[in-house]
C-alpha cells in the first residue's frame, strides 16, 4: 500500500513569521498534532508539533541548575532549547530539518522513517511540494487483512510447506536445522528443537501469517544451555 493511499490530503500549513499563539490556536481548532511550515514558494521548510509547543510548560518546570553541574552544561544546547522555548514564531520554535516522504513512498518505508527517527508524523511531497501528512495511525490502515483478490488460490498442504520455507529463508533468525515443519489439512506441526524462545514466537507469528494455515501446533523443545545449534 502507497503512503497516497493513506495521507490526510489537503493539510494546513503556516508562513515561518505566524505567531507562535496562531499555531496553538490552529493545531487547538482543527484538533491535529502538527503544521509543516512553508516558504512563500511552497517549499518546506520545517514543522511545528505539539512536542516543539509544549517545550515551554516543560522548561518552566525543570530545576536550575547547580553552579557545579554548569561547568559541564553544553551552553549551546542549553541556548538553542532556550531560544525554541521561548521563540515569538514558527521559524524560532520549529524543528528542522523535517524528515518527509514522497506520496508514491510505500506504507513500510514511511513506518520506518516514523519508527527509526522516533516520530510521530511526516509532510508527504510531491515534486518537493507538501500535499499531506500521514501519522502513525493512518499507517495502522495499513495492516488490514489483505482482500479476497489478493490471497492466493493454492493453498495446498504443499504449497503451504513451500511458502514457509520461502519466508523462513527471508529471515536471518529463521535459520532452524533441528526444526521439523509438517502440514497436514492446513495444521502445521512443529518438531525437533528451537534455538530459542523468541525464536520459537518469532517463528510461529511468521507460520500463522502464511496463508492457508488453520493452526500452528508447536510440540518443539527449546535446545538445552550450551547445546550446539546452527
């Protein structure tokens, strides 16, 4: 699935000189977590996120620090945290630069943009152009089972067998040579040896994804400490 397919179209978006009270009101209003800010061109710039606007109740909270422990302080740090804090408008309290993703980007790459940059949205371009954003929940659409259309029609105990060998090779920690795969009716019955628990979930989540499969009978054991596996 295409980030197209599961963007907010149509997104707000504010000039870098709005008022910092502006966006409040914008982001309170419209009831959304996030505005991209915009050159006159169109161009993006950076974004203004409810993190970036709650700095300020954060700082205002916080403890002064010890003449001792400001020794150590990184007074740069400590200035541009100040200056984002406390900034009159979007270009001050923005942060960039702003990681995006284009509209034709699949559904997995926008997730592990979110996921490896700890964020929680991301503009979506066109021709370097914000024409969305998508969130963490839009990309939850994502993972809704596939349509009738989709699945495959052979579905056979073979087939099976063969569709988790292929997946098992995918996977680096899938690599089992004392584990038995059987397949009768759709049931697939595991034997011999795990290298490890989470191996053996890691395992069964990938089976019991396989489609055709009804069931997932694990009667393997995990290896005994120190034992040699592959």
């Amino acid at each position: 699935m295409l980030v197209r397919d599961l963007m907010k179209a149509g997104v707000c978006s504010v000039s870098p000189d709005v008022p910092v009270g502006a966006i409040v009101d914008l982001l309170s209003d419209r009831g959304i977590g996030a505005v991209p800010v915009l050159e006159a061109s169109g161009a993006l710039l950076g974004i203004v996120t409810e993190a970036d606007l709650l700095r300020r109740l954060v700082l205002a909270d916080e403890v002064p620090t010890g003449w001792l422990r400001s020794w150590f302080e990184d007074y740069d740090r400590a200035a541009e945290r100040y200056a984002r804090a406390h900034g009159a408008t979007a270009r001050d309290v923005m942060t960039r630069p702003v990681w995006a993703v284009a509209e034709d980007s699949t559904a997995e790459h926008a997730a592990r943009l979110l996921e490896e940059h700890g964020i929680q949205r991301l503009p979506v371009l066109r021709d370097g152009r914000v024409v969305g954003m998508i969130s963490r929940t839009d990309l939850l659409r994502a993972l809704l089972p596939a349509g009738p259309a989709e699945q495959p029609t052979d579905t056979s105990d073979q087939a099976i067998r063969d569709a988790i060998s292929a997946r098992m090779r995918q996977q680096v920690w899938a690599e089992a040579p004392l584990l038995s795969v059987d397949v009768r009716g759709g049931i697939v019955e595991l034997g011999g040896y795990h290298r490890s628990d989470a191996v053996r979930r890691a395992l069964c989540a990938l089976i019991a994804s396989v489609p055709g499969v009804r069931r997932v009978v694990d009667n393997a054991r995990e290896l005994p400490p120190g034992s040699m596996s592959a």
